[in-house]
C-alpha cells in the first residue's frame, strides 16, 4: 500500500509538472525572443528621425555610431538613389540580402530577414527620395539569452515538486500502513496464544474502528476462555462424588482380579479428573494475568455500570449523568477490578446520600492517565482526609463505611491515586487517577493538578448551563 500511493503520487505529480513546466518554458523562450525584437526596434526607431531630417551619409554615418549596438556592427542604413544619376548609399554593415530589403520597403512595414549568426530586423522608413531600410542584426545568443537558466529553474522546481509529493505520499502510506501492521501482528500473537496482546486504537477513522473492534474481540475470547476453564474444572469437581462411591464400591469386592482391574481404573480415573482441574487453574490464572496485563475499555465499563445503577435511579429519582464515556478509553486495570470500583463508588452515593440526589460519573484521558471522577450533589464529607485515611482500613471501627479500600488497591496498582474532594454539583467527588505508564513523579502530578483545575472549571461551567 506504501509503495502504491507512492507510484500514484510520483505519477500524478510527474504529469502536472510537465503540463506546467513545458508551457511554461515555451513562454521564456518566447519572451526571451520578443525581448530581443523590441530592443532591435527601439534601436531601428533612433535612426528614423535623423532619416526624416537628412539622409547626408556623414549625419548618418554619426547617428548610427551613436546607437546602442551601432559602434558593435549590428546596424546598418540603405538609403534609396536621389534623382535619375543618384546612387544608393549603404551606411553601416549590411547582412540582409538585397532582395529581403527590397522586399521590406516595397511592403512599407518591419520585417524579419535570416542571416548568418542570426537575424536581421528590417524597418522601413520615408525619407525624401523614397523609402529607406534600417537594418538591426539579432544574433541567435540574444534570443536565447536567460533561457536556458529559466529553464533549469524549471526543472529544479518540479523535481523539487516530485520529491516532496514522493515525501508526503510515504508519510501518509507510514500513517496508514503502520496501524495495519501492528493490527495484523497482534492477530497473529493472539492466534499463538497470547491472549494480553491489544492494539494501540490509532491512525485513520477505519483503522481506528478496526483496533477498536479487535481489542473488544480479544476481551471477548478471554472471557469465553475463562468461562470453558471455568466449566471444565466445575465439571470435574462435579466427577468427584461419583467417583468415591465407584472407589469405595470398588474396595468391597474383594481380591479378585477383576475387583484389582475395577480398583485400577478408578485410580487412574481420579488421577486424570485431578490432572484436569489442576490444568484448568492454571490455564484460568493465565487467562487472568492476560486480561489484567491487557488492561480494559474504561469507557465501556462505566456505561454498563451505569446502565445496572440506572434502574435503581429511577426508582429512587436520581438523575444520573455520565460524560466522556462515548469513545475508548483503556486503562491497565482488569475489567472486573474495575467493574467492582465503580460499583463500590456508585453504591456508596446510593447509600449516604438522600433518594433524589443527582449524580454523576466523568472519564477523563489525559497525556500520562486517565480520570474517573464520580461526583453527587448530597451533604457532602466534612474531612476528607480523614475519611481516606478511616476506609483504608477497610472498615471496621472508625470506619466511614465508604468502602474505598477496593478503589484505593486500584488505583496504586497503577501507580495512580484516589482524592476526595468537593464536587461541581455540591456534594462530594471522588476522583480516581489511573496512571498509563505506572509512573508518578513530581512532573506528572503538576499535570495532574492543572489538569484537576481544569475539570472543576468546566464542570462548573456545565452546571451554570444546566442551570
């Protein structure tokens, strides 16, 4: 794909420099052409009045000196013969032949004439015994002056213009190619078995939508992976009744051989139920660490939390709101351990607050974390400090009973944190930062409160306007 929109680019790019730069080109040389004409004429046109005045070979012979190119050669006059017994005088040097000036003051207007080295401009001109031909020579590197530059400047010009289109064309291709292939290599991983691998949700609309598609397809397989595991070592579990009573059934048969062989292949049957439970843990425990390693959609957990809560806020007629939910956003926490903190976050706004207390649950992703705030607008906390440092525990005496042990766990597994504060609606905030790269130094917390400062300006923002 890379290489074709390059071939494209270079062909595209390739066909507008040329429509462009060959007329382009054929313009210069016309205008270099035109140029030299004029200067000829305008010099023709200084030994017009002296010919008007007097055609005395000396005054002409002095106008024609004077001229630009005149001490160079290139001018030349031919006056007509005065009277029966004249001659014509020949000032200057002359190129053209004498049919082509004859030819130009029979015509009565300038003409171009070829000569050797280049041409000859000649422009008639009525004089008193009839009509004189000033002759201009134009050599060939005059009507070619400052084209052949023109046209390297050209050139350099598309060529510049080939290779940025090239240039650009390849950036593109990397920007579409490149989530491709780290798409097509986690493909690849997770049908090797390696069920933690997910796909950075980058580059072009499509592109993203695919990796969206495929990290949601990956948690799928986990889950269904967890629960074939978690079957077959329910099922075995469920072997283990009847396979006591088939050993012990087994052990009151006596000593014959048949007993023996029955005796034999009841232990060996134990061994293989054994072997497969003990298989089935493992492989749940891989399953496990891979989802945890692989992190999870946060966005998509707090829409089906809240769509769960919903239906007990309507009872109870809380208005619920939730904000930046409607995009991915993944944080390296397990889905149920993520699950289970919003539900103790939820459930405490349900238990300490009055029925008809609006609430709300925001997601915010920054450059190093992700914020989860859940917000309410009830009585609020009067320490907030304290009550943090009261749940840590866990409950128990002195405890708040605000059940913050579990979304404390989470957030430090991340190398995150959780505050409790004042919220945009009145009541209390609970603000749970998820770092994304486990690290928290003095840098990343300035970010974290510029980042604080400017959620509380827009949430106060958004109430004014609900307001």
């Amino acid at each position: 794909m890379r290489w074709a929109l390059v071939k494209v680019a270079l062909a595209v790019t390739t066909m507008v420099v040329v429509a462009f730069a060959v007329p382009l080109g054929l313009v210069v040389k016309e205008m270099a052409s035109d140029r030299a004409y004029g200067s000829a004429e305008r010099q023709a046109a200084t030994i017009g009045p002296v010919l008007a005045i007097t055609t005395d070979r000396t005054q002409l012979e002095r106008a024609v000196a004077s001229a630009e190119t005149g001490a160079g050669g290139r001018i030349g006059v031919h006056v007509p013969a005065s009277g029966k017994n004249g001659t014509p005088a020949e000032i200057g040097t002359r190129r053209a032949a004498p049919a082509d000036v004859a030819a130009a003051a029979k015509l009565g207007r300038a003409s171009i004439s070829p000569v050797p080295g280049g041409t000859s401009l000649l422009q008639p001109t009525a004089v008193a015994s009839g009509i004189a031909v000033v002759e201009v020579f134009v050599p060939d590197d005059a009507l070619t002056n400052g084209v052949t530059t023109s046209w390297v400047v050209l050139a350099g010009v598309g060529l510049a213009l080939v290779i940025g289109s090239v240039a650009v064309a390849d950036r593109l291709g990397t920007r579409m190619v490149r989530p491709a292939e780290r798409l097509a290599g986690a493909a690849h991983d997770l049908g090797h078995g390696q069920f933690g691998v997910r796909v950075q949700e980058d580059g072009p609309k499509e592109l993203r939508a695919a990796a969206t598609a495929f990290n949601s397809m990956a948690d799928q397989v986990v889950q269904l992976l967890a629960n074939e595991r978690e079957l077959a070592a329910d099922l075995s579990h469920r072997l283990r009744t009847p396979l006591t009573v088939l050993r012990l059934n087994a052990a009151s048969l006596g000593d014959t051989p048949a007993a023996e062989q029955t005796r034999s292949a009841v232990a060996q049957l134990e061994r293989e139920v054994d072997q497969i439970i003990r298989t089935a843990r493992e492989q749940k425990a891989h399953t496990q660490q891979a989802a945890a390693a692989a992190g999870c959609d946060a966005a998509e957990v707090i829409r089906e939390r809240m769509a769960f809560w919903s239906a007990l806020a309507e009872d109870q007629g809380r208005t619920a709101r939730v904000a930046g939910a409607d995009r991915p956003v993944r944080v390296p926490v397990a889905r149920p351990d993520l699950a289970a903190a919003l539900d103790a976050m939820l459930g405490n706004v349900f238990r300490h607050t009055p029925e008809g207390t609006a609430f709300a649950v925001d997601v915010h992703n920054a450059e190093d974390a992700v914020i989860v705030l859940v917000s309410d607008a009830g009585p609020g906390i009067a320490d907030p400090e304290a009550a943090l440092r009261r749940g840590h525990g866990g409950g128990g005496e002195g405890s708040t009973g605000l059940g913050l042990d579990i979304v404390r766990r989470l957030a430090e597994s991340t190398g995150g944190d959780v505050r409790i504060g004042r919220s945009v609606l009145g009541g209390t905030e609970v603000r749970v930062w998820l770092a994304l790269d486990g690290r928290r130094g003095p840098q990343g917390t300035r970010r974290g409160h510029r980042l604080r400062r400017r959620l509380r300006t827009g949430g106060r923002r958004a109430a004014r306007t609900a307001s």
